[in-house]
C-alpha cells in the first residue's frame, strides 16, 4: 500500500512540475532565441533497499532541456541583430555566475560600460574573451561573426576589424538547457570554437514554441494529474477499507 501511495505522490509532482515547464513556454512564446523546455522524469530513487520511493523535483542540471528545433527567422535590419544560421550552432556569452554558456538569443547591443551583450544581459564572447566596443560610428558583423567597426571620426571608407564573435556547435556533445535559457556542457566545460558557423545579420531567430501544442500538452498533462490524484484517493478507499475489516466489534 505504501508503494502505491509513494507512485501516485511521484506522479504528481512530476505533472506539476511538467505544467511548470509548458507554463514557462507559454510565457516566451514571444521570446527572442528562446527553446521551449523538455522536461523528462526519469530521476526516482529508492530508498531503504528498494522498500520506499523517493520523488525529487526537477533541478536544471537533471532533468530540463530544451526542443532543439529552431525558431522562425525574421527579418529586422538592425546591424546589431543576427540570426545563428546552423540549428546546432550558439552563440557564447558569459553566464552570471562567470561561467561560459551558450545562446540562440541574437538581438545585441553595446551596454554603457561598452561591452556587447544579448537582449537579456549576457555578454557575448570573442576570440579571446568577453566583447568589447570603444565609441564608434558605424558597426557591421560579417556572416562568420567578425565585428568590424568605423571608430568616432574614423574614415568610413576604413573600418576596423574588432573582434569575431564565438560561435561552436553542440553537435555531438553531452550539452543541457538551463532554467536561464542557456546552454551548457554537462558536467562543466567548454566549446571550441565553430570556424565554419555563419551568422545571418539583421534578424533574429525567433521562439520555437508552437502555442497549439503547449496547449494540447497543457490538457494532457493535467488529464494525466488527474489520474494520479484518483490513485492517490483509491489507495485511501482500500487502507479504510482494510482498516474497516480488521475493526473488532464492540
């Protein structure tokens, strides 16, 4: 009976935490670079020799991952903006906690203090480090990533070579989605550089949430909630049961 009850406890806070992630997706299906979170449920323990079953919530580095499809592309014109053309090719920022991670995410923009950042605060990668862009008049990204800029009062008949941006695959590695919406190296690590990566300027990739789905998995998955709540109620109905038999008369 206790097993029973410990698979219907399991259960539901895996479907809670799956309607967590298709929330999530719903809320950045609008959102630049972002892929759609995969969670998969596969982390249950067993405790005191296999006797009790211990459910764990999900953690980024467990079980969250992420839909590697690509999102659409759209067109912007901004020279800051690009779109990373192979789908298994990202774009290296670095993390907030100083570590080296991996985006989708390309609507850049010099911050105040000149480094060259995403939309949402990572700073974006060179050749030898983070980016950074003294006060210029112009600034263009050839299609392999290098910055190239017209330095204030330069010649714009001369720009300047500034630096390449970081751009590696992950095909072929052992990578995983964070709850930040970047990619990293199980385990910690580094990607080397792609030289064959190309960048697409003046776009944007876009989300590659389909709402329709989120929505059909949505209905799924709490059909599926419900299920394990009325597993939990009938190993209830059968302990009371139980109990009521084994109940001496007064």
């Amino acid at each position: 009976m206790d097993k029973l009850v410990y698979t219907a406890a399991t259960g539901l806070r895996a479907h809670m935490a799956a309607q967590a992630a298709i929330a999530n997706n719903m809320a950045n299906a609008s959102t630049t670079g972002f892929r759609a979170d995969r969670v998969v449920f596969d982390r249950v323990e067993l405790k005191g020799g296999g006797s009790q079953l211990e459910a764990r919530s999900p953690t980024s580095e467990e079980v969250t991952d992420a839909d590697r499809r690509a999102g659409a592309i759209q067109q912007t014109g901004r020279p800051l903006d690009v779109a990373v053309a192979g789908n298994d090719d990202w774009i290296a920022v670095q993390a907030g906690d100083g570590s080296e991670a991996y985006t989708r995410r390309g609507d850049l923009e010099v911050a105040p203090s000149g480094v060259l950042q995403t939309g949402d605060g990572f700073i974006v990668q060179g050749s030898s480090g983070p980016i950074t862009v003294p006060p210029y008049d112009a600034l263009s990204i050839a299609a392999d990533g290098t910055i190239a800029i017209v330095p204030k009062g330069g010649d714009p008949r001369n720009p300047q070579a500034l630096d390449k941006i970081k751009l590696v695959s992950t095909k072929g590695t052992d990578t995983v989605k964070g709850l930040d919406n970047l990619l990293r190296v199980r385990g910690g690590g580094t990607l080397p550089d792609n030289l064959d990566a190309k960048v697409q300027t003046g776009a944007i990739e876009g989300s590659n949430v389909n709402m329709t789905q989120a929505l059909v998995d949505m209905i799924e998955n709490q059909r599926s909630y419900e299920v394990q709540a009325n597993l939990l109620k009938s190993a209830k109905d059968m302990d009371e049961s139980g109990a009521s038999v084994m109940r001496l008369p007064s």
